[in-house]
C-alpha cells in the first residue's frame, strides 16, 4: 500500500496573516493610503538621516580648518 503524497505548503509569516486582515477589513482605496502614508514616513527618515549626517559633515569641514 502506497502513502498518500504530503504537500508542502509554506507556514505564512506575520506580516503575512497582518496583510490578510488589513485586505479584509479596510477598502483597496484605504489600503493604497496606508501604504503612500508609510512610504512617506520612510521617505522623512532617509531624509532626516541624510541632513543629520550633511550637517556633521560641514561641521567637521569648518572645525578642521587651520
């Protein structure tokens, strides 16, 4: 007698049931305005990082000189 084939079929991750449960609860318009709302905080971020490190960068330039 010959055992049934076994599939494998991947455990989905957390964000993965979290991305489920936002399509269920909230309208593909909602959706789209979380997603631009979090590539926006994203977006600050890099920028921020990038004028904090602009800025040490023109201090050391400005320290440094004889």
């Amino acid at each position: 007698m010959q055992a049934a084939p076994v599939r494998a079929t991947p455990i989905p991750t957390f964000t993965d049931a979290l991305r489920a449960v936002e399509y269920l609860l909230m309208s593909s318009g909602q959706r789209t305005a979380r997603r631009n709302a979090w590539t926006s905080v994203l977006e600050d971020r890099r920028r921020a990082k990038d004028r904090v490190e602009a800025q040490r960068v023109l201090e050391q330039t400005f320290t440094a000189r004889p």
